[in-house]
C-alpha cells in the first residue's frame, strides 16, 4: 500500500492492475495496516478507515468510517484489530481515540499543556496501553526543540512522562516493547508498562525507521547516511513471546 500522494489517494500494489483509491482532499501523511483494516490520516484532518477483502485481499471500495474530530493535520494513526482501537495524533498536540469497526468516538487526549506536535503513536499489544511522542519547543531557547514520549491506560489516565534526550524521528511498537529512535543516533527499547529503559545504544547517523522480526530476535534500523543496522538478541528475544 502507498500514500503520501498530493491527490489524496491509497494505491494498492501487487495486483493487476494497481488499484487506486480515493477519500482523502490533502496529503495522506500516515497510513497503518493492522489484520484486514488500514488507516491513513491526512491534512484535511481526518482519518479513513478501510476495510481489505478476506477473499481477494484489495481494498474495499467504500472506505467502513471516516473519522472527524482534529483541527489541525493528522500527523501519526496506529490501530489494533484485537483491541477495536484507532488512535490518531495531529499537529495541534491532542490523541484522539475511536473504535476500529464502528468508528466511535471513545475519548480526547491532552499528553501536555504547552503546544506539542504529535508525531507518533502506538497501541501496546495485551494492555492495550498507549504510547504518544511528542515534539514541545524550548521555553529558554528559541528555536530548539525536544521529545517526550507518554504512557496512558486504554481509559485515559497517564502512567508515565519521560523527556527524550533526542528528538524522536522513529517508533515501533510491539507488545511490551516500544523502540524510539532520535534524530542524534539514540536508540532505546522501553516496557510498555511502564516505560522502564531496557536496552540503550547511539548509532553513528540518525534513525530513521525501526521494526522487529517476527520471532523478536533481530531490530532492524535504518539511518539518515543510507545504511540498515541489523541488531541481533542472542540472549532472548527484545519483545516476550
């Protein structure tokens, strides 16, 4: 699946011919898939929720909700089909929470008082906890800013705030392991219940994206200098199995 086109459009590829959609009227800025739904959040402050055909694997035609409730541009989604859970972030620092299948509004989120972009979000497999980072600009120095990750229950209440010593650029949730990487090279791996620190590296260049395998055993990252870091767990695996 691809976004991020200035038309506002899904392409699913790997079909004959590709299949293109339209919902959106600004730039898809986020997309996630979860089991048989994808979400894509945009500029034009909604979220689209799309259901994929268990038969033929393509998108359904008619996206199943469109999600209102931002004022400003959609900058992060994750879902859970397990949880029935659609988190969204935006420009303007608030989370908004809707069911996956009915797309019900559940509840507003305000990780912090002062202005914060939301730039990701995560749902924590199991507890259903979830994770919101932020970026909050300095109040001493004009112009430098700084991340904050949040931990709040599925009902809302905040269980931790932790102040990032780099500004988060990537984050990958899986289960009870959420991996944050900054823009200096930081990469961190925190429980997800309560953000405790378990595993901490700097890489020579900024993070880009991370993930995990599938049997949990390897961290993928790739860097701002073009390269892909394969970090291996020869102990036991990051995430519980």
């Amino acid at each position: 699946f691809h976004s991020n086109w200035w038309e506002g459009k899904v392409t699913h590829h790997g079909v004959e011919p590709d299949s293109v959609y339209y919902q959106h009227k600004d730039v898809i800025t986020s997309l996630k898939l979860d089991g048989r739904y994808l979400a894509t959040g945009a500029r034009d402050t909604t979220v689209v929720l799309w259901k994929i055909s268990k038969k033929t694997g393509t998108i359904k035609a008619h996206p199943c909700s469109i999600l209102y409730g931002h004022n400003s541009e959609v900058t992060c989604v994750a879902l859970s089909q397990e949880l029935d859970l659609v988190v969204s972030g935006s420009r303007e620092g608030i989370v908004l929470i809707h069911t996956l299948k009915q797309g019900t509004y559940v509840r507003t989120l305000s990780p912090h008082s002062a202005p914060m972009v939301v730039t990701f979000v995560g749902i924590a497999g199991g507890t259903g906890n979830i994770l919101v980072a932020g970026d909050v600009a300095s109040t001493s120095t004009k112009g430098l800013v700084h991340s904050v990750l949040f931990l709040f229950t599925v009902n809302g209440k905040l269980i931790k705030r932790v102040k990032l010593e780099d500004r988060t650029t990537a984050l990958f949730v899986e289960d009870d392991r959420v991996v944050v990487g900054g823009a200096g090279g930081s990469l961190e791996i925190r429980c997800t219940t309560g953000l405790a620190t378990k595993h901490k590296l700097r890489l020579k260049s900024g993070v880009v994206a991370v993930s995990i395998d599938p049997r949990k055993h390897h961290l993928f990252v790739t860097t701002g200098d073009g390269k892909m870091v394969i970090i291996t767990s020869t102990a036991k695996p990051f995430v519980k199995k």
